[in-house]
C-alpha cells in the first residue's frame, strides 16, 4: 500500500529517541497518521513542523498498518509568521482543529481546500492581523461545511428574501433578515456583513470580527466540540481560545 501527495502537516510528536509521529491532511487522500524515521533529527525535523505543506509519501504492507511517513518540504508556512503571535495562533488553531475533528483516513475535500485557502494566503505583518482573522473565520465555516454542519447564508429563513440578511439561528444555522427577525432578535446569532462577501477587499472592522467568532464558535460547540474525546476538545478549544483573545485586542 503506498500514496504520494500534497499534504498539511497537522501535528509532530516525538517516538522513542529518534522517531516521530505526524498527522497530515492530504490532498485527495484524508488524514493519515505515521511514523517518521529518524524524524527527530534536525534535517527531518524541521520538515514536519505543524502547518507545513510537504509533498508526503505514505507506505505500508498492510492497510491496517501505521505505515510510514517520507516527504519533501514544499512551503514552511509557521517559520514566516514566528513574529506574528496573532497569525500563528491562527495556523495552530486551524491545524488543531482539522487534527481533532478530521476522521482518520476518510477524504473529506472540502476539508483540505479550507486549509489550503487559510494557510498559504496568512500575512505577517501587524497590520494584517484583522485580515489574517477573517480568512480565519471562512476557515472555520468551510469546516463546518466539511462536516456536514454547514451554515445556511443565502436567504432568509422567515420570508425567503435575500436583502438585509443580518441574523443566524442559533438552533438552525439558517440566515434571518431584519425584517424576518422581528422580536426574535435577541435570540439569533449577529451575521457581519462581510460573510456574505466572502471576496471583500478590505479587512472587517473589530466588531464584525467578534461576531463572526462567536457565530462559527457556537457551532462549533454545539455540533462538533461535544462529539470529540475529551482530550481533543480540550485541544481544539485551548487553541481556539488564544486567536479569539488576541483578536479581543484589536478592538
């Protein structure tokens, strides 16, 4: 059994005194786990480190197997935002959750392309962390979508109209307008405006990046956080927490 592909590398972990553990999203292939050889050396280190794109060989007698990991480094994506905390925490974050709610061998396409669109299009720079936070709640509605929790954005729920769309429901995760909406409005979910404008040029302000957290956030906690082990939500929870509270810092 052998596959080569384009690959997220999702988490690294140390084996015994020499080898390694890594989880990848591979195009066209899913998540797979294996084992590096020799992959805590520096020379191979360095090429499996959380959210680098490889190019991954994977092998195995058995398809039952672990089997093992060979790859080649295409883009090291951490290594250029390691002065951008908000950046960086955006990357575990998405390679965390992708790690945690991805099934193990089963090719998810949509997941793949949501990773793909988050981490080669990250900037650096301090003054893109509202731009880096947006593309990061794109991510996680992709994600969603991916898992078959997908928000419903492109007209209201009440009247079918396709104007003024400004809420979500909480239990539905269908679009309500203003005019849909009527007193229920302080029960549904604020939808900014820049989720229906997935090509705004651009970067939201504060407040709608908040809103648009806490939108993917309680879905997140309502439909896949409860349904993870116990360890890997915490995970994905611990890694969520630390992007929302630097984004806090933007407003």
């Amino acid at each position: 059994m052998e596959w080569s592909a384009p690959a997220y590398v999702l988490r690294f972990q140390r084996q015994g005194e020499r080898d390694a553990v890594v989880s990848v999203l591979a195009q066209g292939e899913g998540r797979y786990v294996g084992l590096v050889r020799a992959g805590q050396a520096s020379k191979h280190k360095n090429n499996w480190q959380m959210g680098h794109g490889v190019q991954v060989n994977w092998r195995a007698r058995l398809p039952s197997q672990l089997g093992y990991f060979a790859g080649e480094l295409r883009h090291a994506y951490s290594a250029t935002l390691l002065h951008q905390p908000l950046a960086l925490a955006v990357l575990v974050s998405a390679c965390t959750l992708v790690d945690c709610a991805a099934p193990e061998r089963m090719n998810l396409p949509q997941l793949f392309t949501a990773l793909d669109g988050l981490l080669p299009n990250l900037l650096p720079g301090a003054a893109d962390m509202a731009q880096n936070i947006s593309y990061y709640i794109f991510f996680e509605l992709m994600l969603l979508e991916g898992l078959g929790y997908g928000l419903d954005l492109r007209c209201c729920a009440v009247t079918g109209a396709s104007a003024d769309l400004a809420f979500v429901s909480p239990k539905t995760g269908r679009a309500v307008s203003r005019a849909g909406a009527g007193s229920w409005a302080p029960r549904l979910l604020a939808l900014p405006p820049f989720l229906l404008n997935p090509h705004h040029a651009a970067p939201p302000p504060a407040p709608a990046l908040q809103q648009g957290l806490t939108l993917t956030g309680h879905f997140l906690e309502t439909h896949l956080f409860p349904h993870l082990p116990a360890y890997s939500a915490q995970a994905a929870r611990a890694a969520r927490s630390r992007v929302c509270a630097l984004a806090e810092r933007l407003g």
